[in-house]
C-alpha cells in the first residue's frame, strides 16, 4: 500500500541505538506524510532486542510459502512517533476555543468588527468561502479561512507582483520582457546621460582663487 513501508535493515552504534532508532523512524514519518506505517518481518524465533522493540509491537504471525517456520510481523504506527493533527470543517462551537488565540496576538479584529466576528465567519461559510480548523484531542487548535474571491487591486497596491505577471495568464500579446534592441539603447542613453552629467560637473567647477597681491598689481596697471 502506499500508506506502508517494509524495514529490511537497521545498523547502529550500541550506546547510541535507541536514541537513533527513534529519530530515524520520526524522521521518516515527518517526510512521508502519506506514510502511516511501517512493517518489520522476521522469524518468529527471532529477537527483536532492546532497540528494534521500543518502536515496533508484534501484531500477528504468518506462514512461510517456501520454509517450515512461521513469520513475525511487528508494525509501527505513525501516532505514536510523528502523529497529524486532524483537519476538519470549522463550527460555530469552536468560537470559544479559537477566540483566546486571537486574543493573544491582536485586539484590533475584535475592536473592528466585535466580539463575535470570528462566529459569524465561520457561519457565513459558502461555496465560495470555507474555513477549516486543526484540532487535537477534541479542541481547535488551529484555524484558516480562505475564500475563492481575491482582491487583485488591493494586492497590486501592497506587493511588486511584476515577476508573477501580477498573478494574470499572460496573453499571447503581452510582452512579458522587452526587446533586446531597445534594453541597449536604453543602456547608451543611460551611459550617455552619465556623461554629459560627468562634463557639467567639471564645467561647474569654480576656478582657483585669485590671491590679494595678484589683484593688486592688476589694478595697479589698469590705473596707470
């Protein structure tokens, strides 16, 4: 099934076996989600030890098709190593679950829109808005809403959405990048402005000074 894998070999260092064979298997669970259990098969004689037996339970025995001897199937189950939440459809009940959530990190919904909002989004659910919660032991610990109507202008107004395409299906018309001719003549135009400005700024220049006794022998001559 796709929900199951076989172990075939365990190896490790003796001090450091159960430790290792625990994160192993949470490791595994964490990056499979779809993986709900794992199968160890060995003769029946055989010993698990004290590693293999802190994550696996002996749940049956099955005949062998080519050997005399039976066979022993230990399983181990995701909820105990690396258990999921459980996601279902929101209700008004779990208002007063979710509300101390809210609560902790904002007034500003409640104060906007009062002290029952979250209750009537919840109940103003329809095809086009859902909200889902995540719950643990019977309490929603968790809480998302999501709607299929999306406010494109407020989007384009808060974020650069230029390199999605401003979240749009190109059309075959668009120009979604500009002419390689016309990025060229607009890097001369930019190197030639940087140019011109470099020429003014030397031009703006002031001279150097002209020290009092040069300009005294000058208006000495000019009055002779």
């Amino acid at each position: 099934p796709l929900n199951t894998l076989f172990l075939h070999l365990f190896v490790a260092v003796d001090e450091y076996s159960v430790g290792c064979c625990r994160e192993i298997t949470q490791s595994v669970f964490k990056a499979v989600p779809e993986l709900h259990f794992i199968f160890l098969i060995v003769p029946s004689y055989m010993s698990l030890g004290s590693t293999l037996i802190t994550v696996f339970e002996q749940v049956g025995n099955i005949p062998s098709l080519t050997y005399d001897e039976d066979f022993a199937v230990h399983i181990c189950h995701r909820q105990k190593h690396y258990p999921q939440l459980h996601i279902r459809r929101a209700r008004v009940e779990d208002h007063d679950d979710l509300m101390p959530i809210f609560l902790r990190h904002d007034m500003l919904l409640k104060e906007t829109y009062g002290e029952y909002f979250l209750a009537e989004l919840i109940e103003a659910q329809d095809e086009e808005n859902h909200a889902i919660v995540c719950e643990v032991e019977g309490v929603a610990v968790g809480f998302m809403s999501v709607c299929s109507r999306v406010n494109m202008q407020l989007l384009h107004e808060c974020f650069d959405l230029g390199p999605f395409h401003g979240l749009c299906t190109p059309h075959p018309d668009d120009v979604l990048q500009p002419p390689e001719e016309q990025s060229v003549k607009g890097n001369q135009d930019a190197e030639l402005g940087t140019s011109n400005h470099s020429s003014l700024k030397i031009v703006e220049e002031p001279r150097e000074p002209v020290s009092p006794q040069a300009m005294e022998g000058t208006q000495g001559r000019i009055t002779e």
